[in-house]
C-alpha cells in the first residue's frame, strides 16, 4: 500500500497479526471517538462516511446509531476487516481517498482517525471531506501528536510522508477546508503495560522492526521495549490525540 515514491501507509493490513493491533486501537482510542461523534448529534437516517474504516469499530457503532433509515459507507485501501461485518445498513467500499471521488454534499458526518498524518495530501484530502458533507453536516478528525518525542518508529513511517505533530495542526487545516463550527480536544493517559495503548505499541513496533533495525536501532533494544509494553509493573505517559471538528456552512 505504498505508492511508487516509498509514501503511503506503513501498517499494513495483511501483516499477520494487524487485526489484533486494529483491536488494541479500538480498545483505547473508540470510547474518545464515540464521545465526540455523539456530540456532534449522529442520529435516526444520518447518512454517514467512514475512511480508513480498519477493523470496523466505529463504523459498527454508527450503523447502530443512524438505524435501518440511515446508512454507512465504511472505506479503506484494505476492506479485509470490513467485508465480514454484518450490518445490513453498511456499505463497505475499497477506495483511496487521495485520488478516488466522493460524491458531493452527500454526508451528515464524516469521521478520519489515524489517517491524514500519513498522506502528504492531508490539505486535499480534507477538502475533498468537506465537499462530500452536506450543508450543516460535520467532519470529525483524529491524529497523534508526539510533542518533542523522537522514536524510531516514527522515523520509519516518516519516511512514507508520515507527520508525527500533525495533530497540533488539524484544526487549522479544517478551518483552511473552509469549514466553521470548529473545535479541538486533545486526550493523553498513562498507560501500564498489557493494557489497549500498550499493547497497540507492542505490535506496532514488532510490525515495524526490520525497518527499524535497518535505520540503525539495535533488535535487543526493541525487544527490550516490546517487554516493556507487556509489563504491568511498567507504566509510560501516551502522546496525544487530538480530535477536531467542523460544520459545512
């Protein structure tokens, strides 16, 4: 899933165990989500886009919250995940949100996570959502923002157009998308080791450790931290996760 210039997302879905990493994602990341799209008042025959979709999570629970009047279109580079999923109210597409159309002033909400920070096009990108919203419709956003950390790991995505403080400019980039209403939030936690934030980290850095070793960090040292990620008696703060949002005029 990388474009011929080495861009494009570094965690692939066909790695074998990339559903157990979506899975630790959801666990930490989907009660944040939930919260904020229920803000933004998702409800009975909202028709509603999901992008970069992954396992499924959230596009399931939007299904359950727009009713049989209402519809989800969930979409990914990699529908694997999504294919199984038995809400008949979900349409599940495959769809490179960098170069595919969506169609215009179709949506009552949009929602991205984890997804603009790795596309060099994110400004695009955003625009193209705004345009496929109805008017009054709301665009919700999640990204990292990894403040003044430096790990390897990011080096290795960063090398595919990855931005590790991308979210500390998402809400700027709604607002140049030509979108009002606009709101940001940002969440960090502590996280011991075996729980969802920990675990998302193990498998991460077990995904991305030949590339990770090829950028000159020693095996031992990231076998070192993935034991740290399955350690309760070792605790680490999070980054941040910065949600923004905004309505259509």
């Amino acid at each position: 899933m990388a474009a011929a210039d080495g861009t494009g997302y570094g965690l692939d879905n066909a790695w074998r165990d990339a559903r157990a990493r979506l899975r630790s994602l959801e666990d930490w990341l989907d009660p944040g989500t939930i919260a904020h799209l229920c803000g933004r008042g998702i409800g009975s025959g909202w028709r509603c886009l999901e992008v970069g979709a992954g396992g499924g999570s959230i596009a399931r629970w939007m299904c359950g919250q727009v009713g049989p009047g209402g519809q989800v279109v969930a979409t990914d580079l990699d529908t694997r995940f999504l294919e199984v999923l038995p809400e008949p109210n979900l349409r599940v597409e495959r769809h490179d949100v960098t170069v595919d159309a969506l169609p215009a002033a179709a949506f009552d909400l949009a929602h991205c996570r984890l997804v603009l920070a790795h596309l060099p096009q994110r400004q695009a990108v955003l625009a193209r959502l705004a345009a496929a919203l109805k008017p009054a419709g709301w665009l919700v956003a999640e990204e990292m923002d990894f403040l003044q950390a430096v790990e390897v790991s990011n080096e290795v995505l960063r090398g595919r157009g990855f931005d590790p403080g991308y979210g500390r400019r998402l809400l700027a980039d709604l607002r140049a998308a030509g979108l009002a209403a606009t709101g940001t939030e940002g969440r960090a936690t502590i996280w011991p080791g075996g729980s969802p934030g920990a675990v998302a980290w193990q498998l991460t850095f077990e995904q991305l450790m030949p590339q990770m070793t090829g950028l000159g960090l020693d095996q031992a040292t990231t076998t070192a931290a993935i034991a740290a990620c399955q350690d309760p008696g070792f605790s680490f703060l999070s980054q941040l996760t910065i949600a923004a949002w905004g309505q259509r005029q």
